[in-house]
C-alpha cells in the first residue's frame, strides 16, 4: 500500500512537472491590456514591456523590483525612453525584491490607477509562480501572461518548479 502511494506521488510529481514545462508559453501578440507589469531579474524583460507600450497595446507600465540606486533618467537613457513617455507612461517600483513582494508592489499601483486587466512580462520560466503571486494579490483584475523567451537549464526548471509548488500549496491552505 505504502509502496503505491509513493509511486502515485512519482507520477503526479512527474506529470506535475511536464505541465509546467509545457505551460511556459510564447510572448502574447495582439493582446490590448490597461497595463503593462515587467518584474526585473532577466533579460529582455524591460525591452518586451517597452515595445508594448510603444506599440499602443497597454496606457501605462510598471517595472517592478528597480533597484533603489536606479533614477529615473538613468533608467531611461539605459532603455532608450524619451521624456515624454517616461514621464507618462513609465512607473519605476523600488520596493519589490522577490516575487511575493512584486505581487505587492503590482497590487498597490493596479489599485491606485483602477486597471482592469494586467499584462504580466517576465521571464517563460518564472511565469507560472509570477503570475500566481500577481492573481493572488490582484483579485478582481485580468493577468495576462506574455512570457520572455529564454534558455534555462533543468536546474533552473527543477527549482522554479518547486518554488511553484510550495507557493501553490500554502496558498491553498489559506497562507497569504
């Protein structure tokens, strides 16, 4: 019996983890959303934001998780920005520094512009965990994926998947 168990948890385990795999997404293409949420740590992330808004497809973004040091006019000549969109149009959040908090972050700046819908640009594998925390924390508003493609090796995939699991499991059993 116990020898059954464990081998039903394998498989769950293991089918668990090609769904996950499977569930890393391409970029999201002609998708109108309010806003634009780029969470910082990987590369091309600010890049995908900025080409949707630039493209007319969200009114405002938020880059989430900007490091403290970072000011505004650095981070828009890094990034190429004029300064009417910047000024317009591009929220820089310093407080984030995991998910959870950018979850947080997101949820404060969603609520004070009242959006609706939310399109969420972070890395493919990062979206699943991302994108729980963000519908977690904004109850009420649309998240809408649109994933940055990278290369992560099975190491990286193995503990984001973890990282998933043990979020999804706290959260339901009630945690915040």
């Amino acid at each position: 019996m116990i020898l059954r168990l464990i081998a039903l948890v394998v498989i769950a385990w293991l089918l668990g983890f090609a769904a996950f795999m499977l569930s890393l997404g391409h970029p999201l293409e002609n998708r109108k959303t309010d806003a634009i949420v780029v969470l910082t740590g990987g590369s091309k992330r600010i890049d995908r934001g900025l080409e949707v808004l630039r493209a007319g497809d969200a009114q405002r973004m938020l880059v989430s998780g900007v490091d403290p040091d970072v000011r505004p006019g650095e981070f828009a000549a890094e990034y190429k920005i004029d300064r009417k969109l910047m000024r317009c149009c591009v929220d820089l959040g310093w407080q984030a520094v995991d998910t959870r908090s950018n979850a947080e972050e997101t949820a404060e700046w969603v609520k004070e512009h009242r959006y609706r819908t939310v399109r969420l640009v972070t890395s493919d594998w990062h979206m699943p965990r991302a994108r729980l925390e963000l519908a977690h924390a904004l109850r009420g508003v649309e998240v809408i994926g649109d994933p940055v493609r990278s290369q992560p090796g099975f190491a990286m995939l193995f503990r984001e998947y973890h990282k998933y699991l043990v979020r999804r499991i706290a959260l339901l059993l009630g945690g915040s």
